[in-house]
C-alpha cells in the first residue's frame, strides 16, 4: 500500500473544555498519512485517478473551522470519519497537535489510526 499524505495542516477553530476557549478561535495542526494504491494514478497521470489531497485539505478546513468540540479526541475521530467514508481510502493515520494547549509543552495532541474495517 502506497501513502498519500499532508503535513502542517493549520486550521483556526473554536475547541477546548474552559469558557474562556469557546469564546475565541485557537489553530490545530493536522499531519495525515492516508492509503492509497497510487499505480492506477500514475499510469494514467489523471487526478480522477489520484487521492485528491487539496480536495481532502479543502473538505477538512471547511470542516473544522466550522466545529466547536470540545476535545481533540472528538475532532480527530470525525475528522478520520471525514477521510475514510468521503475518500474512501482504506486506512489513515491522523495527528491532531493542539499547539499551546500546556504551557510548559510546545505542542499537545492525539494521533489515532483508523481503517475501513475499525
């Protein structure tokens, strides 16, 4: 399996547990390493036959800036939901950073694998 993949994803975003999060926007930063079987893509040179990572990158910014979870864990997974139905690779592996979120670390997060079969 080949990995298509898109690093420093930065979104602005309403997320935290504390009032004083929800009344402002914070940036998360997505890194995603998504399957994909590149030959067909590559044979072809089409994008009809590539995964289309600007279109993820797009889907994924409209989504987030839209949201307002609460936790990082919450976001990640519909976010991995987001790529594994509408994308239909067969595996992704997500990091969702929280930059600033403990103020003696430089960044905080999740990383979560998910594939069809999960």
């Amino acid at each position: 399996m080949d990995i298509v993949f898109i690093r420093d994803l930065r979104i602005e975003t309403v997320i935290g547990i504390y009032d004083w999060e929800r009344e402002i926007t914070q940036t998360v930063v997505f890194d995603l390493e998504m399957g994909a079987d590149i030959k067909r893509a590559a044979e072809s040179d089409a994008i009809e036959d590539a995964l289309d990572y600007k279109a993820v990158s797009k889907r994924l910014v409209s989504f987030v800036r839209e949201s307002k979870f609460q936790l990082v864990e919450t976001l990640a997974e519909r976010c991995a939901d987001i790529v594994l139905d509408e994308f239909n690779v067969p595996w992704v592996r997500l990091t969702l950073n929280k930059i600033g979120a403990v103020s003696m670390a430089r960044d905080v997060g999740v990383i979560i694998e998910r594939s069809r079969s999960d």
